[in-house]
C-alpha cells in the first residue's frame, strides 16, 4: 500500500500577464506521507498559497504529475476533480469563508451534503465535530455571531466532515491574534493525531512551522530544503 | 408590444442573475472549493431563475384575473358609448390564453437564466474564492 497521500512530480505553474509570463512554481517534487504534518514556508508571494491550490486541485499546473490517495489527477475531467476534492481533500483559508447564510452546524454539514449525503446523517457527526472544538453551544449561531477564532474552528471542523485524507490550511492563523492563534494551532495538532489526518499547513508563522513533523521551504519557485 | 414586454422580462432576468453571480462569487468559489460540480452551480442558478419566473408569472395571472375580473362586473375603463359603440372596454377571459402565456413566460424565465447559470458554473473555484 502507498504510504503517500499526495504525491507531486516537476509541478509548474505559470501565469500569463500583460507584461509576459509570471513563473511562480518551477519543478516541486514532493511526497506527504499519511498522518504527517507538513508545514509549507516562505516569504509573501513566493508561491505557497498556489502550491496548495494545486495540491488541493483547485487549479491545475502548467505542467507536472500529481497523485492524490493514489489517484493521478491530471487527466481527470473538472467534475471529476470535484468529486475527488469533495472526498479526499479539505480546505482551511485565511479568512474562514464560511457561507454567511448558514449556521455553524450547516456550514460544518455542507460538505457532506454537496457528496450527496442526507442531513440526518450528517447532523451528529457534524455535532461531534463543533463540540471537539468547543462549540457545541454555537451550532445555531451564524458566522456574523461568531468571533475570528471560532469562525476559524468551524472552518477546520468543516474541512473534516467528509473524514477527507487530507487538510490544507492556508494561513489559518493569519488572521487571528496571538492568543487565538495559539489555540487554533494546539487544535490543528490535537485533530491530526487524534483523527490520524494529513495536513499541509502554508504558514510564515514559525513557531507554527517549528512543530510540524517536516518543514518544506519554498524559495524562487522551488523547494529549498 | 407584447415583443417589448418580453424583451424587458428577459433582460431583467438575465440582469437580475448576473447580479446574484456577482454578489455571490466567492460563495461559489468555496462550494466548488468543497467539491460542487459546475453542474450542480448551475442547476442552483436555473433554479433561482425557475422560481423567480414561477412566482412571477403566478402573481402575473392573479393581478391579470383581477384586473379583468374587476373590469367585466365593474367596468372602470369606460369608453365613449357614442364613439366606440360599446361602453367599457370588453373583457374575455379564457383558460387557453392564461396557460399559454404562463408557458411563454416560464420558457423565457428558462431560456434567460441559462446565460447567468453557466457564467456561475464556469467560474474558476481560485478565482472565485480571491474575487473581492
């Protein structure tokens, strides 16, 4: 069996702009192995929230293979990249976009619904996800009632619904002072070990990177280290 | 004239929609971050249109019924006897016309939110979810 949940083989990608072509990833080679914590670090603008966009397949490389839970992706259709996305992959942003309509518990839930899953099966496990975090006596409230933090727990409870293999969380601590910021991160890890999930975290937080099990430097459109 | 009517209908469905597409971006961005098929975008979005159009195609006949109820007992709109021979304009309400108009304005609700609904699908979830 391939211990590897994500596997990415000379990705690139390139931007076209008026002014010519903007390269921002130039050959990342990397493997994940299942349960491990990988950290992804650099300056601003240096790749790392398109690196994850790409691992996640919510965009395509200019060129390059990359295989998910043993699945390569590159030849599959947009809908079926949304189907393996639904299934494997969960996301975590800076900013918790949650959807403004719904409560927590909807919003934990909505994954599960998109993989066309009932409610009735989705409201307990969604409620024992929001009450590991701490807020079961929030699932009523709406992102607006929420705080930063706690809009941000309910984004990574969320991106665990579907028991996705993988978690990529884009400066999920950008946006959050520091008090919050060290809670979330004693979450992140607590969810990982205990739900035994793979997490890719882009971060330019090193106290955060400092606890991954491997730290992945990007520089100049590649992997330093 | 019922061209006319049509026109501005379907325009401001499509306007309507188009709107919503824009307001609702960065939602569409996080549910195809989540998994949804451009598919299911744009059933949403024909949804949205569908109901609009039902709902105002059912008010549509029920002010028209009245309108025109109101006009045969009442005769509100009176015309000049000596003119027009007739006193109030004359009103003949059949279920055939009602049905027929209800399907006409329900196709074009159909036909102007395809544009909206596959705009919405066709977004890109990266460029959806960074759309400010």
């Amino acid at each position: 069996m391939n211990e590897n949940v994500l596997e990415a083989r000379e990705i690139y990608k390139s931007y076209p702009t008026a002014d010519g072509q903007i390269d921002v990833l130039l050959g990342i080679n990397l493997a994940i192995k299942r349960g491990e914590i990988v950290a992804v670090v650099g300056p601003s603008g240096v790749g790392k929230s398109t690196l994850l966009h790409i691992l996640g397949i919510l965009d395509r490389p200019t060129r390059g293979q990359l295989r998910i839970d043993s699945t390569q992706v590159s030849s599959l259709s947009d809908d079926q990249l949304a189907k393996l996305r639904n299934s494997t992959v969960g996301f975590v942003f800076q900013f918790h976009y949650l959807l403004p309509e719904l409560s927590a518990l909807e919003n934990v839930m909505m994954p599960g619904m998109i993989a066309g899953k009932k409610a009735e099966e989705l409201i307990e496990p969604a409620r024992e996800l929001l009450g590991r975090v701490g807020l079961a006596e929030r699932e009523s409230h709406r992102p607006n009632q929420l705080s930063a933090g706690e809009q941000q727990r309910v984004a990574i409870v969320r991106a665990l619904i579907n028991n996705s293999k993988v978690v990529l969380a884009d400066e999920p601590s950008g946006n959050l002072d520091f008090t919050n910021s060290q809670t979330l991160h004693a979450l992140l890890w607590e969810l990982s070990r205990t739900l035994e999930k793979t997490f890719v975290i882009a971060t330019h937080n090193l106290e955060l990177a400092r606890k991954a099990d491997r730290v992945l430097e990007l520089r100049n459109g590649k992997i330093v280290n | 004239m019922l061209c006319l009517i049509i026109l501005v209908a379907a325009f401001s469905i499509i306007s309507t929609l188009v709107m919503m597409v824009m307001e609702k971006t960065r939602e569409i961005g996080i549910l195809k971050a989540m998994g949804a098929t451009s598919k299911s975008i744009r059933k949403i979005f024909m949804w949205q249109g569908l109901v609009t159009g039902l709902l105002g195609t059912a008010s549509g006949c029920i002010i028209g019924y009245l309108l025109c109820w109101v006009q045969q007992n009442f005769k509100l709109i009176s015309l000049p006897a000596d003119i027009y021979i007739i006193s109030a304009v004359p009103v003949n309400m059949r279920v055939w016309d009602f049905i027929c108009i209800s399907a006409g304005s329900l196709a074009i609700c159909f036909l102007a939110s395809l544009y909206p609904a596959n705009k919405a699908a066709s977004l890109q979830p990266v460029e959806a979810i960074r759309y400010e």
